[in-house]
C-alpha cells in the first residue's frame, strides 16, 4: 500500500503561484494513477487533476484549466501540482490520490483510489 505525504502549501496572494508535491512511498509509484482533489470549508471535496501513470496523459478540472499543472517524476517517487494565477476561491485543503492501475477518468470521479495523502492546505488573499 503506497503513503502519500503532501508538501509546498501555504499563503499567497491573489495572482501568485505555488507549487504542491507529493512523495510517494511504500509502493511501485509507476504504476499508480495520481491525482489531486481539493476541499474547501464546508464543501465536498473536489477532483483538480490527474495524471496517468507514464506522464503521457492528464486530465485537469475546468476550474483550474489553464491556470494549474500536474506533473510528475517517476524516479523521485513525486507528483506534482504547478498552481499559477490563483484566485481566492482556489483556498482549499489540497489532497493527493493514488489509484492502482487506474484511468485518469476514474480519478475524476474517485473510482479506484487506494490511498489518500494527509492534505496540505492552500489559501489565497484577496
């Protein structure tokens, strides 16, 4: 069973970035779809993005489209997500996801994941 630790949140200002990662072990990384999911105060938690297990596809949330990256390094075990011009209503606690063998398909509806990271959380200033 893969752990997952999420790291690079914190507080910025309206139109600034940030840069989430998150370190995977106890697994074969290479084999895991990854994703990231956010939840605001008093909301569901929703998908952000996903990323195949080569790299080779991803699949970002409309919301973010545009704006956000996710990537990843297969060597160092990490995803990330490269935030860009974020927005207030971006605030939410950041989750990373791992499903194994999955889609990223899937992921956007939270089928198939196995394990979920501690969260980080992210707030933006107006």
């Amino acid at each position: 069973q893969v752990q997952l630790v999420e790291s690079g949140g914190g507080l910025v200002q309206t139109g600034g970035s940030l840069r989430l990662s998150c370190a995977a072990s106890g697994g074969t990384f290479s084999r895991y779809t990854m994703g990231w999911f956010r939840q605001g105060l008093g909301k569901e938690r929703e998908f952000v993005a996903a990323i195949s297990w080569s790299g080779a596809n991803t699949y970002h949330a409309d919301s973010v489209k545009g704006r956000f990256t996710i990537s990843r390094d297969n060597l160092r075990n990490t995803v990330y997500l490269q935030m860009n011009s974020l927005k207030p209503e971006d605030t939410a606690i950041y989750y990373c996801a791992a499903a194994f063998g999955g889609t990223t398909l899937a992921m956007t509806v939270k089928t198939g994941i196995n394990a979920w990271g501690q969260g980080t959380q992210v707030t933006v200033s107006s």
